[in-house]
C-alpha cells in the first residue's frame, strides 16, 4: 500500500508536471477533461478524483498513472516500486519526473 509520503511525492510530482505542459494546466477540473480525451481505459476520471490526486489523498491506478506518463512525458516509478514490494492494491502509481 503506497505510503503518505508516495503519495505526497505523487502530488507534488504531478503538479510539477502540470505546470511544464504547454496547456499550464492548474486543476483537477483543467485537468480532468483532457486527461479523458487521451485515456484509453473504461473508467474516466472525475475533477474531485483528480482533486484526490493532486492533494495527496490517493494515488491513481496503473493504467491511469500510464496515461499521465505519455502525456506527460515522464517514466510510471512507482509501478516498479510497488512490483518489488509485492504490493498489488487497486490504488497506486506514480509518475516521476525523469
């Protein structure tokens, strides 16, 4: 299970990235949408999801977390962190920028 502190280096890492993209996005709801738009995965996200997300609340899930790598263009980390944890929650990834 990712601790506080992944999750806060998950938010902080997150926001970073939202401020290096072109579209300087500055929210859960700025980033909700176009997020949507690329994801190919059944289950969209919600602006007080992506809230949770930037606040440290819960980490998204792999898929999800392989969506902001792309668009991002930045390496999923925590998937192999957790991978050698032997950790297989439903929550968790992590994107790092690097």
């Amino acid at each position: 299970m990712p601790t506080f502190e992944d999750k806060t280096a998950f938010a902080e890492r997150l926001k970073f990235a939202m401020k290096r993209a072109p579209e300087k996005l500055k929210g859960g709801t700025e980033l909700a949408l176009p997020f949507n738009l690329r994801h190919r995965g059944e289950h969209p996200v919600s602006p007080q999801t992506v809230h949770k997300w930037l606040s440290a609340h819960t980490i998204p899930t792999d898929d999800k977390l392989q969506t902001l790598a792309e668009w991002f263009k930045v390496r999923p980390a925590l998937a192999a962190l957790r991978a050698a944890a032997g950790w297989r929650g439903a929550r968790g990834a992590e994107a790092a920028c690097a």
